[in-house]
C-alpha cells in the first residue's frame, strides 16, 4: 500500500509545490530589490521592514552552524557517564525471562550478564 | 612483588605493582607519568609571555603580578587536586576491597567497600569523549535483588590502562573474589 512508485496525486502535489516555491521565490525578490517608494505607489505600504530581507537569511545561517556544535553537544551529553549503570544493564535486560535449554536446538536469544562474558573472554579456559 | 610497563588509553607509558601480601590479600598499583619539567616550563612560559605582551598593551604592571600568582595558585592546586600520581587497588580476600589515589602533592584519597556490598570486579567497555575505552569498574550488589547492580565505581580513572594492562588486574582480582564462592566463612 505505502510504495514509492509515482502517481496521479503525487506528481499533482509535486506541481504545487513547485509553483508555490517559485511564487514564493519571486515575492522575496520584490520585496528585497524593489524600493520602498515603489511598493507604497502600489498601496502595498505594510510590508515587512527590507530588513529582515537581509537578517533572516543571516539568523537561518548561523543557526545551522549552531545546529551542527548543538547537535555534537546532545549526544556528549545523553552519553551515559563511567559510573552509570545503564554502560551494564537497561530495563529489558533485567525483566527478561529465561527460556529453558533444548537439547540440540540453538540456544535462546539473551543479554548475557557482564560477569559471564568477563569470565569467558578473560580467564583462560583449563 | 613485580612490576610491569604497560600504556595507557593516551600512550603514556604507566607501570603495574603487584605484591601479594598473603593467599587472599593482593595489591595492585598503576603508577602514571610525572609531571614533566619541559610541559610544566612551556606552560609557564606560554603564561607569562601572554601577560607581558597585555602588559605592553594596557602599560599596567598589576597585569605581570597577577599572572605570577595565577601561575604559582594554579600550579599548587593543580598538583593537589588534579595530578594522581598513583592509584592502588588493595583487595583483601573476606574483608574488602581498598582503593587509593595519590596526588602529586602527597595528599592519599581512600575509598573502602566491604565484601558484602561487592558483587564483582568486570572490565566494561564505554564510550568517553569520542573513544570507546575499556576500564576495570567494581559493580556494587542492589540490597534487594541478588542478581541486580545498584552501583558501579570505575577505577584507575586518571591512569586509563589498557586492555592488557587490565587483564592482569582482573585476574588477580578474579583469583581473590573466587575464594568467598568456595569458602564460605560465617555469614
């Protein structure tokens, strides 16, 4: 049902879209090039100040920037400290229910504890 | 009673102590770098040739005062707060487990945890800063579950050893903790 392929509706949507940009594109020009004086001889006299023509691109800019260190500082910060035991264990792991060992079946998928994992890699096996 | 090189996380070349006191009763000290007389002039020198170049800007010599005590406080502070000098790990078999760090200004901080509360001794892996690293951390038993966690307490955090250097540590550790399982003493 959700496939990607083109249809009727998508490519109408597309259109508007793309007429509704270009509208949009070419307003900002008026606005930003044409004088003042202009636009009042029209009657068009509650514009926006030309401004803002110029700042909110400027604000959009160095918010992206800003995006990218903030973005970079979320993720140091939700990193889970040292001494935290979320580095060992989480909610599912510890309401996990054990399944009961089949002969010759491959074993059930579970979080193994950290101590068994320790000792299977670390201490050499006799 | 033997010593080891090893390196840490950074590359900085540490040392492993290990003494063995008794059959339930080990030792283990990781003994990092000194301050180093070139890092410490550099930095001294990069200190007071930014406060005399201000002091040529702004022609007030409190600037070059200023910035000798800076130096001379932060140095003393520095030494006593931030540089370890050696962190020991003392693990006695029925009591305990004893971890010490000391500063480079000689002051020791010690930290005890008893028997009861240890569950185990694991060599976890996390990620710090932009590395995954992998650290030795004692976990701590939750009261009311035996199998849960309620606590765990990273150690050797300011030598960072690495994996090999650690597994030393661990097996010692492992060698001592493996003794409350077969005998079981009175409570």
């Amino acid at each position: 049902e959700n496939s990607p392929a083109p249809l009727p509706e998508r490519a109408i949507y597309g259109f508007a879209l793309f007429l509704g940009s270009w509208f949009g594109f070419i307003l900002y020009l008026i606005w930003a090039y044409i004088p003042e004086t202009w636009l009042f001889s029209l009657g068009l006299t509650y514009w926006p100040q030309k401004y803002w023509a110029v700042a909110l691109p400027a604000y959009l800019l160095v918010a992206i920037g800003i995006g990218y260190i903030l973005l970079f500082g979320i993720n140091m910060m939700s990193t889970a400290p040292l001494n935290s035991t979320d580095t060992i264990t989480d909610n599912y792991a510890k309401k996990q229910q054990q399944k009961k060992f089949q002969e010759d079946a491959i074993p059930a998928l579970r979080d193994i504890p950290i101590s068994e994992v320790n000792r299977m890699f670390f201490l050499p096996e006799k | 009673m033997e010593e080891r090189r090893y390196r840490s996380a950074s590359g900085a070349p540490i040392a492993l102590r290990r003494r063995q006191h008794s059959a339930s009763c080990r030792e283990l000290a990781v003994r990092c770098p000194r301050l180093r007389l070139r890092s410490l002039s550099a930095a001294t020198s990069a200190a007071w040739l930014a406060a005399y170049g201000l002091f040529v800007l702004t022609e007030n010599s409190m600037v070059l005062s200023a910035a000798i005590i800076i130096t001379l406080i932060g140095l003393i502070i520095y030494l006593h707060f931030v540089k370890i000098d050696q962190e020991s790990l003392l693990v006695i078999g029925s009591l305990g487990i004893q971890v010490t760090s000391s500063y480079a200004s000689g002051k020791e901080s010690t930290t005890f945890i008893e028997m009861s509360q240890v569950q185990d001794v694991v060599i976890n892996e996390a990620i710090h800063m932009q590395k995954v690293i992998y650290y030795l951390c004692i976990l701590l038993q939750d009261p009311g579950d035996p199998q849960g966690v309620s606590e765990v307490v990273p150690l050797f955090q300011s030598s960072k050893p690495r994996l090999d250097c650690l597994i030393e540590v661990y097996k010692s550790c492992q060698e001592i903790l493996e003794q409350r399982k077969t005998a079981p003493q009175s409570s």
